[in-house]
C-alpha cells in the first residue's frame, strides 16, 4: 500500500515538473491546481517536496512556482550524453561564427520539435524567445515543417491536423492554419529541401530551417537560423541559405547520410 502510494507521489511530482516546464516565469498555485487535475492542498504538499529537493521554487508573482536551474542542469547532462550534440556542434558553432545570427537545433519527437543545442548571435542584437528544451509545434516552425514534410506516414498530416485543431492557431497574420495551404507548403518543401518560418510565430522574424539526414535518409534533426527580416536581407538569402545547407550536408554525412 504504501509502495503504490509512494509510485503515485513520484508520479504526480514528474507531472508537476513536466507542467512548470511550460511557464519559465511561474505558474500560479490554483492554475497548476487545474491543469493537474488534484485538489489544491496536495499540490502544495507535492510542491514543497520538490522545492525541499531543490526542483522547484517561488516564482515573482505570489502564489506561482517556477523550475530551478537543477533542472536545466539535469536537462543539459542528458543532452550533452547525446552522441548527436557532439558530432554536430563544431557545424553548428562555425555557421553562429559564420552568419552572426541565432542558430537553432531540433530533434523530431512524436508530434513536436524538441530544441536540443541553441547558440545566441554573435553579431546581431535581436535574441529569439526560442530556449533548449522547448516543444516547437510543427505547424508554425521552420523546422516542425521540415519534419512534417519528410514524414514516412502520408497520412500522418492529415491525423495530425485534425488531432492538434486546438494548437493550430492564427499566430500572425500570415500563420498557416489551412490543411491544404499546408500540403501546397510541404510539397514545396520536399521540392527544394528547406523550410521557412516567414514572420508565421512572430511578425519582423523569419527563420530558415534544413534537413538533417541519417544513413537511412531519414530526416530526425534539423537545423535552422533565425533573425530579422532586415538581416537577412543583409546578410543576403542566398548566402544564409548556402551556409545552412552546408552545415546540414556536413551533420548528415557524419551521420552516414549519402549527400550527392
């Protein structure tokens, strides 16, 4: 009895955990209360035990709790542990060096882009709200677009825009949140071999994303830059999108992926 109970604290807490992870400045009490779905007394019990361990402190606002550095820490051992990180990030550094922008990398997981590596510009003043560890939807990012479009399953689009109607929102005014718009959108992106995010998550920000091929030419990172559109337009299109390309040509060929 007292096992179980103690499998369904620990289980609670992750939850907890996985629920704060989505408000970096703090969730008020009765909010998480809510979204956890238990009464208000046990998740302040199950809070003050992870804030006891050191995972969890108050926020600014009174009343919300927030993720501590802990996290992050655990987070960053995890990753670095990914061989992925250390075969693409001498790539990945030289293209930040390179272009002086905000250079994003992802890993496909499930119905989302995971960031897994994120280098701030160099050169550039403007720093995306983009952080390692983030759920990018694939509908409205450069690089969940990328995903969709070199999906095995055809009819996996489909499932997914009927399943995800509740995320699939008008961001700004030029969002995507047709299916068929979406089709004409990938299609074109299995054509030409990138992605773009043309001001789709933020107006005046653009991001650019390629495809990273394994030995079975199948696409489970990406990479991308983002900046301005007036620094594109400065850096010039086509030498961004050379530079990117090469650095997904280079990360898939240590991954055993045949680039001709």
């Amino acid at each position: 009895m007292e096992k179980n109970q103690g499998n369904q604290s620990l289980i609670r807490g992750l939850r907890l955990i996985d629920l704060l992870s989505n408000y970096p400045n703090g969730c008020p009490l009765a909010h998480l209360t809510k979204l956890v779905g238990l009464n208000k007394s046990t998740v302040h019990r199950l809070l003050q035990g992870l804030q006891s361990e050191g995972f969890v402190c108050p926020a600014n606002s009174t009343g919300s709790y927030r993720l501590t550095t802990k996290c992050l820490s655990i987070g960053h051992k995890t990753l670095a542990s990914l061989n992925i990180i250390n075969v693409a990030m001498p790539y990945l550094e030289q293209l930040n060096l390179t272009l002086g922008e905000t250079v994003n990398f992802s890993k496909r997981e499930d119905d989302h882009a995971l960031m897994i590596y994120k280098l701030e510009p160099t050169t550039g003043m403007m720093k995306t709200r983009a952080y390692i560890g983030q759920h990018l939807p694939l509908y409205c990012s450069a690089m969940g677009k990328l995903y969709l479009a070199f999906e095995d399953d055809p009819a996996y689009l489909t499932t997914y825009w009927q399943s995800h109607q509740e995320i699939i929102q008008q961001l700004t005014a030029k969002t995507i949140t047709s299916l068929d718009k979406m089709c004409e959108e990938l299609n074109k992106i299995q054509l030409e071999h990138y992605a773009m995010d043309r001001e789709e998550n933020e107006l005046g920000v653009m991001c650019i994303a390629y495809p990273i091929f394994n030995h079975q030419h199948k696409v489970e990172y990406a990479v991308s830059v983002s900046a301005s559109i007036y620094k594109f337009a400065q850096l010039g299109m086509a030498n961004v999108q050379q530079q990117i390309q090469l650095t997904a040509q280079g990360i898939s060929q240590e991954l055993g992926a045949n680039i001709e």
